[in-house]
C-alpha cells in the first residue's frame, strides 16, 4: 500500500473537518475522494503531502511517517492544486527547466526532461511563448507536467479539472490515464463525478468527516439500486394509475419503479399497463449514476 491512514484526525477550533479517517491505496491505482464542500477532501490531501500536520492519527506515504518523515515524503511525491501554480511571466519551458533545477537537476538533463514533458503534454509549440498567453487548458497542463519533472511515485491532484472547458478535461483526463499506465498512483479529489467514474479504481465518499462509502463506480451504484424504468403517462392521475398496477413512485405524470433490466420485465410492465386502459407517453431504463450515489449516500449520512 502506498498510502495508509490510521484514525486520522483534524480540527480547526470546534470544527471537526476530519474524523478518524482510515484508508489504504494500492500502487499503480487511481483512488478519487468525493464529498460536499467541507467534508474534508483538501485538508486530506494536504495531511498527507506534509502541507498540513495531523490532528491525531497515523499516515503513511510509501511507507514514509506523514510527520516524522516529512521530508523523505516529499522525495517521492508531487502534488497539484486547484489552481495553476505557474510563472506566468517565464516561457512554460523556463518553468519547466527551474523546477528540474530546484529539483536538484544538472541543466542539461532539466532541458531534457522540459522538451519529453512539452512533447507528452501537446506544448511544444508553445513552450517559448510565456505563460500569461496560454489558455486555461494550457496553463493547467502544464502545471501537471511541472508536478512530473521528478517523475513520482504518487500524484496528488486536488480538483485539477475545475474551470475547465469539456474539451480541455477530456485532454486532461485522458493525461492522467497516460499517467496510470506509466505506473503513476493518482490520489484524486474531484467536484466532477463523472471524472471519478472515467479514471478511479476506488472511490471513497466523505461527509461530515467520515467515510460514507468505499468501492468501485459499480459496486457503489449497486449500492443504491439497480435498473431504473422511467415512465411518462398523459397525467398525474394516469400515473397513479399505473403506480396500482406495477407498482412504483409517482412524481407528477411520471412513474419509477425498479427492474431487473431484462426486456421481458419491460414488456411485462407494458402489457400489464394496456391491458388496464393506461397508456404510455415514453418509456426509459437507466442504471444509477454516481450523481444518483452521492445524493443518496450524503442525504442518508446528514
């Protein structure tokens, strides 16, 4: 296990932002940290990079003590944040080049490394303009790539799609994927719950400083259902119709009830509606999302 956290705890005055928080990641997986607005996905993150001491708890990084060790974890890890930490008045190859030599690379091996990550990241034609030129999807590639002159064994990313356009996450998505097959660990948090279903192995959800949930995309969706078949009827009444022959919740003139997916159910729920005289405006089936987990996880956990 490459992280490893035991009763993990953190409080700012009276509040507690974290609660006993224990979790494990795997080498070479993707593991995402979801959850509302405070529930503790930063602060997380930055107890583990050394950025922020723990309240009480154990953290390991690479086998490495959060606190005692700080700087041994800070050897092997890189960590990019919800916004562009980038010189916007160097070229993205001068801020590419000072991270390596910062890094305590010799020049010539640090230009090296700027040109494989300009290449790898679609900014090579960019690499002399300076930064303040650059799009948003530029200057958040770029900071990715500066995480990456070290070449760590674990990436931290806090939120490293936020503010971008669709086209500009899906390169960045499809990075990180780069990333993992590399053999790369990403500790990720996202606000996107489709990023978490595109790039985790394991999600955890947090509320309120805790762990609510724990599994794969799919295992957490079974969790809260399986098939859905959606209705729509010419009336509310006409749905409370059918709701006394299938079964079901009815929301104005919609109807939902529960399926095994198969199209023998939907035919049988069909039939048994026009032999009863209801008619049916639209029918649709659907699994549940993660939107469908994570409403359902923190409404039941508040």
């Amino acid at each position: 296990m490459i992280v490893e956290t035991e009763g993990l705890t953190k409080s700012y005055g009276a509040q507690t932002v974290l609660n006993g928080l224990d979790l494990e990641v795997a080498e070479g997986s993707v593991l995402a940290l979801l959850g509302p607005n405070g529930a503790g996905k930063t602060t997380t993150i930055r107890m583990l990079s050394t950025l922020t001491r723990p309240g009480g708890g154990v953290a390991r990084v690479c086998g490495f003590d959060v606190v005692r060790e700080a700087a041994a974890v800070r050897g092997v890890i890189s960590l990019t944040g919800q916004y562009a930490a980038v010189d916007e008045e160097q070229t993205g190859r001068e801020n590419l080049v000072m991270i390596g030599r910062l890094r305590g690379s010799t020049r010539p091996a640090a230009r090296s490394r700027a040109l494989d990550l300009l290449e790898r990241f679609g900014l090579t034609e960019a690499a002399d303009r300076r930064v303040r030129t650059y799009s948003g999807g530029m200057r958040r590639r770029l900071d990715l790539a500066m995480s990456l002159v070290a070449r760590p064994r674990l990436l931290f990313l806090d939120e490293p799609t936020t503010g971008l356009d669709p086209v500009s996450r899906t390169t960045m998505w499809d990075a990180i994927g780069d990333l993992v097959r590399d053999g790369v660990t990403i500790f990720l948090t996202t606000q996107y719950l489709e990023e978490a279903d595109r790039l985790a192995d394991r999600i955890l959800v947090l509320h309120r400083g805790g762990v609510v949930a724990d599994g794969t995309a799919d295992a957490l969706k079974n969790s809260v259902g399986g098939t859905r078949l959606d209705l729509v009827l010419a009336s509310a009444q006409d749905a409370g119709r059918a709701a006394a022959v299938v079964g079901g919740l009815v929301d104005g003139a919609a109807l939902s009830l529960p399926s095994d997916g198969s199209a023998v159910h939907l035919h049988r729920v069909l039939d048994n509606l026009r032999m009863a005289h209801v008619d049916v405006v639209r029918v649709s089936a659907h699994r549940p999302t993660l939107d469908d987990v994570f409403e359902t996880l923190t409404r039941a956990a508040a």
